[in-house]
C-alpha cells in the first residue's frame, strides 16, 4: 500500500470545496487506497489554520467539520514522530520540512502539496513530491 504524507493545504482545501481534487484525495485515503502518513506537528497545523486563521468565518467551515477532519487524522492515520534531521532543506520556508521530515520517519513513497516551496524540491530523499492532480493520477495507475 501506497504511504503518503499530505500537506496543510490540501486537507484545507478538501473541507472549502468538497468535490475538488483535494476532496478527492481524502475519499481516497477515506476509502483506504494509500496509507496518510502524519505527525503531531502537521495535526496541530492543520487545526490551527482550520480554527485559528480568518478561515472559518470567510468559508462557514463548522466546528463539527473541522473536528471531524482532526478526529480523522489522529484515528486514522499513521502517526510518526517527524523528528527526521531535515533542517536547511527548505531555506524560504522550514515550517514546511515537517511535512519532510514525517515522510522520512514513515518512509512514505510520496508527499502531496499545493506549496511551491515543497513542489519546487520534485522530490527529497527519493521520495517524489507530487501535485494533487499528479497523486490523483498516481493513484489510478496503482
């Protein structure tokens, strides 16, 4: 099975438009087609954008939601510690080595993203950094 980490921005962008590609990929992984593969770090990243952020009032996104989604993760996902030794490998924005790190400690076969800054690697440690219509696409190959 497929192990793949998945960035903030996608499972953002899955709850504001629920038939997009990033909706897609969480049917996906909600139909056990790839193993999510996170950290308590991209969890707690997740749950701040999603309740912290002008996110909720601008899109109406619910509270019901959003728990849903963060009791999704912690249930249902692989959790890894995502303390990999990665720093320097995104100098424009090391917030995001976590999600690298986390595809190092979960051995994950790929990261999915919408950030320029994580696409712009193509991949780290061999591990292919994908769009979501390019995992989308992975996914009916496999």
């Amino acid at each position: 099975m497929l192990r793949v980490v998945i960035d903030t921005n996608v499972f953002v962008s899955s709850l504001l438009s629920r038939t997009g590609a990033p909706a897609q990929v969480l049917d996906a992984w909600r139909r056990r087609k790839f193993l999510l593969i996170t950290s308590v770090d991209i969890i707690s990243e997740v749950r701040a954008v999603l309740t912290e952020s002008i996110l909720p009032q601008k899109y109406k996104l619910s509270d019901k939601d959003v728990g849903d989604l963060i009791a999704l993760l912690e249930r249902d996902a692989l959790i890894v510690p995502g303390q990999a030794d990665v720093h320097g490998a995104l100098m424009e924005d090391p917030e995001d080595e976590m999600f690298l790190a986390s595809a190092l400690d979960g051995q994950a076969d790929f990261i999915v993203s919408g950030d320029h800054h994580l696409l712009d690697l193509v991949e780290y440690h061999r591990i292919p950094i994908l769009t979501i219509q390019q995992f989308l696409d992975e996914l009916v190959r496999n």
